[in-house]
C-alpha cells in the first residue's frame, strides 16, 4: 500500500512538473557537434536527472563527430550522493560495486546524433553503436556544409520498465521532446570548442552572488592570467571539481593570476544559495559572479563546464572544455612562460 501512495505522489509530482517544463525552453548550442536547437524544457526542473550532452570528436582526422543524451532515473541530488560515495577512497570495495550497478541502472540512453563527413559510414556506425543489440532506428536530420547528421536511437520499453511511474513518464516525454527539437536544429560543420573563442575579448558588467557590482575591465586587470570557470548547480562535473578548484586558486594567487567562477544558472529559482552552500562545503572561496546576459552573444559556450584562461586585457588565450583538473594548471603556466 505504501509503495502504491508513493507512486501516485511521483506520479502527480510529474504532472505539476511536467506543466512547468511546458513553459520554458533551453537554448543548446553544441558547436563541437554542429547542432543548434532550443528544448522546450529547462534540465534543472526535472525530477530526473536529464544531461546536456557529452559530444566529442570520434577520430582524429575531423570526419566524425558525436553527441550522446542519457536521462537519470535520480535526481540530481541522488546523483550526487552517489557519486560522492564513489569517490571516497573509504567506500568499501563490495559497496562501490553496488553503488556503480544503482548508478548504471538509473541510466537511459535516449539517443545519440552522429555527425558525418562521409556518409558511407552510415552504417559502419550505427551498427557499431547499436552493438549487440537488434533493436535500433537511424534517422538522417539534416546535412550542411558538407556534414551529414543522423539521429540513433533505440527502443526504451525495457529500460522504462525498470523504472518507477514518474520517471518513466518523464523520460518518455523527454525523448518525444528532444527528438523533434533535434529533428528542427540548426546544423553547421563541427568546431574546436578548444580553440573556436580563443582571441575573442570578454567584456561584461554584472555583480558577484551577493549582489556588488563587478567590471570585467577591473577584474582581468588584476592578474596576469585569469582562469574563468562557466559552471552550473545542475552539473555533476562542474560541483565536482570545485574543490580541486579551491586548491589550485590559491596556489596560482601566488603566480599573479586567479579564478573567477561564472554561474550559468545565475537566474534560476534558489540557484545562488545553492551555489553560495557547494562553494563553502568545497572551501572555494575564489570570487563567484552571476552570468553576464551578454555573454552568449560574444561566446560560443557548448558545454558545462567551460574555462577559459583570459589575459589582463580580456583576452581569451586557451580554452578547455570539460573538467580537466591536470590540465587547468599546466596550461597557465604555458601562457605564463609564454610572457
């Protein structure tokens, strides 16, 4: 009886959140991918957890491109935990076991887009990426600038039978969603997001979390490299590597430079305490500002997090996608050595 009334609950707690969904979109831009669609939905209103896409390069010589979608039966908060425990080097080895299957389990692959240069590999692809299994659908949703884009996907019926009412209507409506958002992106030839805003100047005007007024001019003026980290409360990898953050900070204050988290969810409801509470657990008390509103109009930022090192003028000098703690430091002592 109890499981029946706390299925229920999930399930009208889908429905109220479903009608929130209903009345916002997303805007993603995945340069690195060349895809350019708005979700009808917000990441961070959802009961589960849905990812903003891990895309990469498929090879070396520029020919394939990839992007892949997953849900979570779990909550971001669920999630987190989880990994938390994983993390722990006191985890016991039986527990990390059963951790990482929960983990697994919670995981749906909704689909993925490939992006081609030759489309006779079409189905060298798919069915590579359709592996053992027989069921699988591949979809063309668009070509440009030499660049042929196919949307993979297979049936969820036994993944949603694993999960509890609320999410599974979630994440079948979540798959009806990104498909015809997909279906109707704007499609361009892939990009660096390594090297596509390196020259570009930042230049903004905002405040910091608690409200004072912060000048992009007076802050990059400070340091001889400034590393900006663009990260979110709804990313896993982002408040992940907050507190290596918090070292490296300090130890590059030493060498003239800093880091500036910039919150991409700046605006959203209860977003900035949060934020204010995963910076104290994570000792990061380096300077944290709200996102700029006209930094998408200067910047092509496909993924979270993003870190840019910036010069004194404002200058973008390297970038990394990703989190990437070996490489943040190395990379400014490059462009240190360099001047």
């Amino acid at each position: 009886m109890k499981r029946k009334l706390l299925l229920l609950a999930l399930a009208l707690l889908y429905l109220f959140t479903a009608a929130a969904l209903a009345e916002e979109t997303t805007d993603v831009n995945l340069g690195n991918v060349g895809l350019h669609f708005k979700l009808p939905f917000s990441p961070d209103k959802t009961i589960g957890t849905f990812d903003i896409p891990f895309s990469d390069a498929f090879d070396n010589e520029g020919n394939t491109f990839f992007a892949i979608f997953q849900y979570y039966a779990k909550s971001t908060d669920e999630i987190d935990a989880l990994a938390a425990k994983l993390n722990n080097p006191d985890t016991p080895v039986e527990e990390s076991d059963r951790l990482l299957k929960e983990f697994d389990d919670s995981v749906v692959e909704l689909m993925t887009v490939f992006t081609l240069h030759d489309e006779t590999q079409v189905d060298e692809m798919f069915d590579m990426w359709k592996g053992s299994s027989t069921e699988g659908t591949s979809i063309k949703i668009g070509e440009a600038d030499g660049y042929h884009f196919y949307l993979f996907k297979k049936d969820l019926t036994a993944d949603l039978a694993k999960m509890d009412a609320a999410f599974s209507a979630e994440c079948q409506d979540i798959a009806k969603k990104l498909e015809e958002a997909l279906k109707n992106a704007e499609f361009s030839a892939p990009v660096n997001p390594d090297e596509q805003n390196n020259g570009r100047k930042i230049e903004f005007e905002t405040t910091d979390l608690d409200g004072n007024a912060i000048s992009s001019k007076e802050l990059f003026a400070k340091n001889t490299i400034t590393m900006v980290n663009i990260w979110a409360t709804w990313c896993p990898p982002c408040k992940a590597e907050l507190p290596e953050l918090a070292k490296i900070h300090h130890r590059l204050e030493e060498k003239g430079c800093a880091i500036v988290g910039i919150l991409q969810d700046s605006d959203a409801d209860g977003a900035i305490k949060n934020a204010k509470d995963l910076l104290s657990e994570a000792k990061a008390d380096y300077l944290n500002i709200a996102y700029p509103q006209n930094l998408d109009d200067d910047l092509v930022i496909d993924a979270f997090p993003t870190s840019f090192m910036v010069d004194s003028s404002g200058t973008i000098r390297a970038t990394v996608v990703g989190a990437d703690i070996e490489r943040y430091e190395s990379l400014i002592d490059s462009l240190l050595e360099k001047k």
